[in-house]
C-alpha cells in the first residue's frame, strides 16, 4: 500500500513540477510587463521633479502638510522601492537559463504578478531539458518524501506486531497401538504312520 501511495505521489508531483520552467518563463514575461509600467511611473514622477528644479527626494518631501499629500508620498514611495526590486529581479531572471531559474523561486515573489501569470497561466509539455529535470526531480522527490512519511507513521504499528508473541500450540503426541506378542508358530502333526520295526 505505500508503494501505491508513493508512485502516485511521485507522478502527480512530477507533473506539478514539469510545469515549472513554463510557468517561469510566463512569470519573466509578466514582470517585463509590470517593471515597463512601473519604469514609465518613475519616469513621469522624476521629470516632474526636474522641471520645478527638485530632485526625487525633495519632491516626496513636499508631498506632506495633508492627508491626501500624505498618502501620496507613501504611495510613491513604495512604488520606487518595488520598481527598484522587481527591476533587479527582471535583470536576474532574464541572464538566468531555463535550469537556473528552477532555482530561484525568491525571485517570483511579487504577488501581483505572480497572481496574474497563474490566472493565465497555459500548461505546457515538458519537452525541454529543464522540463525532463524538473519532471524527473518531482517525481523522485514526491515518491521519496511520500514513502518516508507513510514509513514513519507505520512504524509503530509494525513494532506492535513484532512484540506480540505467537501462540504456543501443543503437538498432541499420538499413543502408539498396542503391539501384539508374537504367538509362537505350533509344528504340524504328521499324519504318516510309522512302519514297524523302523527306527527312529
């Protein structure tokens, strides 16, 4: 029964797994798109500095003295900090191979964009080199952990039938037949009779 659960663990995890490299490749897509639109932002906001003779950080600090200026300074703030991340993320990802991006799940982290690569995100065969890998680690790994897990928690249960000690059954020893003395055999009597005169 564990080695059932196992493969078919191993299979669905190396299915899961095969899509990986795809789904990577749509999420590199999706962050060109969101570090484009966050660069024309940036662009825009800093430009806008520049004509009125400010630079970034003293423009953010005039938006200040009321809620809405507030707010927005906060909001641009945080759009510097995310553009700067997810621009240092797409340089990354970008001079990575298919094999290396595998292993760099932290760098597919931003929520919006992960949200929208899988809302659209297309399965694909596994045709690649990075697809095999990932498809033959997934089902290696899903089958391993599996079967430890299952392992772990039969144990107990394969102790128990260890320390239960088998029934003793006592042969019953057949008595042995009687055995009949052995009736010595009675000489025949002749029925010839002897002649006269002969001797014995």
């Amino acid at each position: 029964m564990i080695k059932i659960f196992s493969l078919a663990a191993g299979l669905a995890t190396g299915a899961l797994c095969s899509q990986v490299p795809e789904f990577s490749q749509q999420y590199l897509q999706r962050l060109g798109g969101q570090v484009d639109a966050l660069t024309a932002v940036v662009l825009d906001f800093d430009a806008s500095a520049l004509a009125s003779g400010l630079g970034r950080e003293e423009a953010l600090a005039q938006l200040s003295g009321a809620a809405f200026l507030d707010a927005r300074q906060v909001d641009m703030r945080a759009t510097f900090a995310r553009h700067a991340r997810l621009s240092d993320h797409l340089l990354t990802l970008r001079a990575a191979t298919p094999m290396q991006r595998m292993m760099m799940p932290h760098r597919m982290t931003d929520v919006a964009t992960f949200q929208a690569t899988w809302a659209d995100f297309t399965p694909a065969l596994p045709i690649s080199t990075a697809g095999a890998v990932a498809t033959g680690s997934g089902f290696i790994g899903g089958w391993a952990l599996v079967g430890a897990v299952l392992s772990l928690i039969a144990l107990p249960f394969r102790r128990g039938q260890r320390n239960v000690a088998p029934k003793q059954t006592h042969a019953r020893i057949k008595a042995d037949p009687p055995v009949a003395r052995p009736t010595p055999p009675v000489a025949a009597k002749s029925h010839i009779r002897p002649l006269a005169g002969a001797k014995r």
